[in-house]
C-alpha cells in the first residue's frame, strides 16, 4: 500500500483526515473481482470469465442486468432511457458490457462523516468507470451510494456526478459523500468498469479515499514548520482563467468558475518542463472540457481534475491537509500543490478577487519570512497570477473553506514527503 495511517491524531472533537491509497498487485489483491480481474503489471481490467460472475444491479445503479455466457461478461441496461437523466443520458443510453471490483472493509482510525473518492485509469473511447461508497453506522451498512461517472471520452458518455441521492444516512454533494448526523466508523469503496464492446476495457491504476471528520477547523493537530523550505519557489507556469480569448468557449466559458482546470493545467506544464514530456502541456479550454461535470455544469469536481492528470500517466490523488507546514512537505520534495480555499471580503489580502465561496490555487513555494508564494489563477493576465498571501490568512482560508483539500499531482515513483505525513497521505 502506497500510504497507510501511521500516526492517529486523537483528539475526540478535532478535526480528523485519513487517506487509504491503493495501486497494484499487493494492494488489489484483497478486492472481490466480478468480470475483472487484476493482471501481471498491477492494474485492474474488465475480463471475460474474470473472477466471481455475479452482475449485480447496484454496480450499475439500478439498470437491468443479464450475463453473456458467450462473452462470459456481465450485460448492464442504462436505469435511464436515452436523454431521460439531466436532458443527458446517465451512461450510454443503452446496453453496456460491465464488472466491478470491491475493496474490503476499511476501518477508519476515528469515526468519521465525509469521504472523498479518487481514481487514475485510462477510459478509451467507448469505455467509461465509476466508484461507489458505503459506510458502517453503528454497526449497520448503508446502501452503495454513486460517485461520479468518469470518461476521458465523451463520444460514449459525458462525464457526471449524481445529483438526489439524499438519505436518512447520507448525501453526496457532486464529489463529497457526507453522513447525516451520525459518524461512520468504516467504509467500502467499489469501482465498475464499463464497456460498449468486450474487447476493449478501461485500465484501473489506482484506488484512493480521504475520509474525513469534518469540524470547527480550529481543533487541529498544530504542526511546526520546516523553515529549511523557506526562500524555496517552484517553477511552476503562470497561467490565468481570466483571459477575454476564454469567453464563450464552453464548459462554463472562462473567468471565475475556470480556477481549477487552469490550476490543473499550470502543474501538468510544470511536470511537462521537468520530464521533457510535452504532451503535458495543455490549454486551460483544453484541460476545461477534460474536466467538465455535465450535471455540476462546471469544471470544480476535485477528482475529475487529478483523474485527467491521472489519465496521462502521473500519479494524482485528492487528500485533506491540516496546515500549511505539512505543504512545506510537498514543496520540499519539489512537488506543487494545488488548493481549495475560500473568503470573504477582507480576509484574504492581496486577492485578485474581493471574496469566493470557493477557489483553487496553486501553492508553488514559501518566502523567506514563511509566507505562501502561490499561482492564483484569478490573476487579471498570466504575468499577474504569481501572488505571495500570509500564511496565515491563506491557511485560514483553506481549511474554513474546504477543511485542506488538496490535489496531489505527480510523476508515478516520484519521492513522496515522510516528515509530517500524519495520515494524510
């Protein structure tokens, strides 16, 4: 296993974060494979005759469901008729070739009350995956409930998370499931693979999770900083969602609602520089419509954005954070991080925006007196979009907004940070 929780934070009302990161053979080993099956180089693909034949509806979220016993894979129907989900289709429209993998119960090392899914596969056309959650409240398990549809393709399905899915027990607001009033004390991820046709298969390469307990941001663990990263600044490309060329282009058309696929796009250029891969380097359009969410009709799903970069071969996950000194990590390492943060008028000095409900940035080093050096998107042009906040004022401003959401993005088998690791990656 990639990361693991190795120290527990214990205090009974602070704020809590855990990330449970799986990839490869040693990790997928213990998952219940039903038409899939895990292969020699560690990724999971949807495989005729592969593991338990058993096609269960709730994998497919209610479609009908039949097995091909001469392709030997499990047969899905779409549960919506075609154009009958969001004036869209909800998968295809129509029958599909389908499997899934179920991880095996996690148990959480305090309880908890919001979950956060991501994954990294290849979808080629016609093919499409997508994750499930449920969780153990007081000894019982809820039902699955449904995470975002993922393709990197939208000739066969348009990507989306799935709206309604309010409970007694839970809800899934686009990208986060959050219990209802009760803590969870475990949970089970599970991901279906979809295809049009049984010889072509989406590739699963990772698995990862940040389950949360979600409190007053104030209650967490405090961790010193590491001022040896201090006067350190990535050379990150500036880039700005605010450019007039974006109006009118689609997938919400520029301006403030682009701040995360062009934050997205600045820290793939970054990668693209350092591993002489220019296939990397990507529009901000370009990395907007990768990352557009057709029923959130905008471009901020967390994991739609590192499931792009994941798609292009680097290792990108979602986690939670509990302070900027644990950030100091990652650039110490030499890997930019991204950040959700979130203010009101006068909290957050130097913004190019007065306030926001919610805002992604790019965190590319520390000066020299500790203060955070950041690529803000919402820069009036590129040239502007490098902006140094006060630590403090910028902390506050990310864990109030998002309790420290953040998006790793990295090359596979680049050195992950060990000092302040907590459970949080």
């Amino acid at each position: 296993m990639e990361t693991s929780a190795q120290t527990n934070y214990q205090a009974s009302t602070g704020q809590f974060h855990e990330l449970w990161q799986l990839s490869g053979t040693h990790d997928f080993s213990s998952w219940i494979f039903n038409s899939t099956a895990l292969v020699n180089d560690g990724t999971v693909l949807l495989t005729p005759g592969g593991g338990n034949q058993h096609c269960y509806s709730a994998y497919i979220d209610g479609g009908s469901v039949s097995y091909d016993s001469n392709m030997q894979l499990c047969v899905g129907q779409d549960p919506f008729g075609l154009g009958q989900y969001n004036q869209q289709n909800y998968y295809n429209g129509g029958q599909f070739y389908y499997g899934a993998l179920i991880s095996p119960i996690h148990q959480t090392a305090r309880s908890i009350n919001s979950l956060v899914a991501s994954w990294n596969a290849t979808t080629p056309a016609g093919t499409w995956i997508q994750t499930h959650v449920r969780v153990q409240i007081n000894g019982a398990w809820t039902r699955w409930f449904k995470l975002p549809i993922w393709a990197s393709d939208l000739s066969t399905v348009q990507r989306h998370s799935i709206d309604g899915q309010d409970d007694p027990f839970g809800t899934v607001d686009t990208d986060t499931f959050r219990t209802k009033g009760q803590l969870a004390t475990a949970y089970q991820l599970a991901v279906t693979l979809f295809s049009t046709t049984p010889n072509t298969t989406p590739v699963l390469y990772r698995v990862a999770a940040v389950a949360s307990y979600e409190t007053d941001p104030q209650h967490t663990p405090q961790i010193s900083p590491d001022k040896s990263v201090w006067g350190r600044n990535l050379g990150v490309p500036q880039r700005s969602q605010m450019l007039a060329s974006y109006q009118g282009q689609g997938y919400g058309g520029g301006g403030e609602v682009w701040c995360s696929p062009t934050s997205t796009s600045m820290v793939m250029a970054y990668w693209s520089s350092i591993l002489n891969r220019p296939e990397l380097t990507l529009t901000v359009p370009a990395t907007a419509e990768a990352a557009y969410d057709f029923t959130y009709q905008g471009t901020g799903n967390w994991p739609f954005n590192t499931a792009h970069a994941g798609a292009y071969g680097l290792h990108a996950f979602i986690t939670r954070m509990y302070s900027m000194s644990q950030v100091e990590q990652w650039i110490k390492v030499g890997v930019p991080v991204i950040i959700s943060i979130g203010f009101q008028n006068g909290q957050l000095p130097n913004a190019p925006i007065p306030s926001t409900d919610g805002h992604i940035i790019v965190v590319r080093g520390f000066a020299a007196n500790g203060d955070v050096i950041t690529n803000d998107p919402a820069g009036a042009s590129n040239d502007r979009v490098q902006i140094t906040y006060n630590r403090q004022a910028l902390q506050n401003a990310w864990l109030r907004s998002s309790h420290g959401t953040a998006y790793i993005v990295m090359p596979e088998n680049w050195q992950m940070p060990t000092a302040n690791r907590l459970t949080n990656w």
